[in-house]
C-alpha cells in the first residue's frame, strides 16, 4: 500500500469563478491562480503523485507554461490518472478537507464527490471530502484564501500473469 499526502492554498479575489472539487461554487469571489485554482484538486494531484513517487503537481504543469493558463484542473488529474505512473495503482480511499470561512460548503460535497469518484474511475463511497472553518483565525478566517488537503490509500494493481 503507498500512502499520499497534499495540500494547496490560493487567495480569493473578486471577478474568478470559485471552484472547488470540479464543482462551480456561487460567490461573490473566486480563488486565484494560473489555472482554475480549485484547490482541492490541486491537494488530491499532489496526494496521488506523492503515493506513486511522481513529484508534485508544480513539476509537472509549471504555472510559468502558457499552455496551462487557465486550465481546468479536472483536466491536469485526468492527465496525471493516465500520463504517470499513479495509473499503475488503484485508488482504496480519497480523504480530504476544504478549509474556507465562507462559502458554506456542506450541500455541495455529495456533487465533488460524485464528480471526483468519477473522474477516477472509483466507487463513491472511495470518496471523502469534509469541509470545516477556521473560525475566523488567520488569512483563511479573514475570507482572504481557501485551502484544502487530502490524503489518498492506493495499492499496485494486481497483474495477471499469463
């Protein structure tokens, strides 16, 4: 089994959709970044790249490449899932936590999850994702930034010897 661990954090700026798990968040701020900035996916590449020994999200799609310019992450994990060595795993477990004052996050998680489940091609039920305050401490607390960490369990695909 390999374990992995990420975590991201981007300010909030006025005139940026808010993203968050693939899921467009109304609010009157967005979080701002060279791609979409939806941190939560940004955490969930790192933590799958970490498991496989595959670096980190920065190296593979440097945020000083033009091609990456406002990109979707949904799009940056679909390339991971399958240009990296984490395709040679399955995924037992994603648990993860958005940390934002506001906006109240809880009704939108089940569609995160569903989403994320199947992006990467894993049961819902493999999918956990929380979401908690600060209460007001710090850049987060002052409605300046979001952040989001995850952890993932993945173990080597079983091959079929033949």
């Amino acid at each position: 089994m390999k374990i992995g661990w990420g975590y991201d954090i981007h300010p909030l700026r006025v005139g940026r959709k808010l993203v968050l798990g693939g899921v467009h968040i109304p609010f009157e701020k967005g979080l701002d970044g060279h791609s979409d900035a939806d941190v939560l996916i940004h955490a969930l590449c790192d933590a799958l790249l970490g498991a496989a020994g595959q670096g980190d999200l920065g190296r593979l799609f440097p945020d000083t490449d033009p091609r990456f310019a406002n990109i979707e992450s949904s799009r940056l994990l679909r390339e991971i899932l399958h240009e990296t060595r984490v395709a040679e795993f399955d995924i037992h477990h994603v648990d993860s936590t958005i940390i934002a004052q506001r906006p109240r996050l809880v009704t939108h998680l089940p569609r995160m999850e569903e989403g994320l489940a199947g992006i990467l091609e894993v049961e819902r039920e493999r999918i956990n994702i929380k979401a908690t305050s600060p209460e007001g401490i710090g850049a987060i607390g002052r409605e300046e930034a979001i952040a989001a960490q995850c952890v993932v369990l993945m173990e080597p695909k079983k091959r079929e010897s033949g």
